[in-house]
C-alpha cells in the first residue's frame, strides 16, 4: 500500500484521464519444500547447549511456517484464478 500512494499521486499529477488494468496471473507450480538434514536431536541437543538449540529449532519452524503460508497463499490464488 505504501508504493500504492506514490503512484496514484503520480497519476493525478499527469493529467491521465485512462486508468489501465494489467492481468497477473500467478505462478501456481508450489516451491520446493525445504530439504532439512536428518539429525539426532540428542545430540545436536548435548552440542549446542539448551539456548542455541532452541535459537535452531525456532529458526527451522519460521522456514516451516513460511513454506506452508506460501503454499497456502498459491493454493488460494490458484484456485480462485481456475474459477474465473
């Protein structure tokens, strides 16, 4: 929204009086999901020490919630674009 104002400020200013729609159609073949190494949480646990481990473990959960909000979001925009 806040590249949006610029815009329209622009607009306004040039004396345009054609407004343009420009279709985007979005690209619905999901990312790959992230590949995680196989490892022991004992002891990657015993290596990093309780803090570190928890810093790892909270760092590998957002690229989780990532992935799955972008799936989410092309699951959405796909489905609504096949209906129209």
């Amino acid at each position: 929204m806040r590249y949006l104002i610029p815009v329209i400020i622009a607009a306004a200013l040039s004396g345009c009086s054609t407004v343009e729609y420009i279709h985007v159609t979005p690209e619905c073949t999901p990312p790959p999901s992230p590949v995680l190494p196989e490892l022991s949480k004992g002891e990657l646990w015993d290596k990093l020490g309780d803090g570190e481990y928890r810093r790892l473990e909270a760092y590998i959960n957002g690229v989780w919630a990532f992935s799955d909000e972008q799936g989410a979001m092309l699951e959405e925009l796909c489905s609504d674009n096949s209906n129209s």
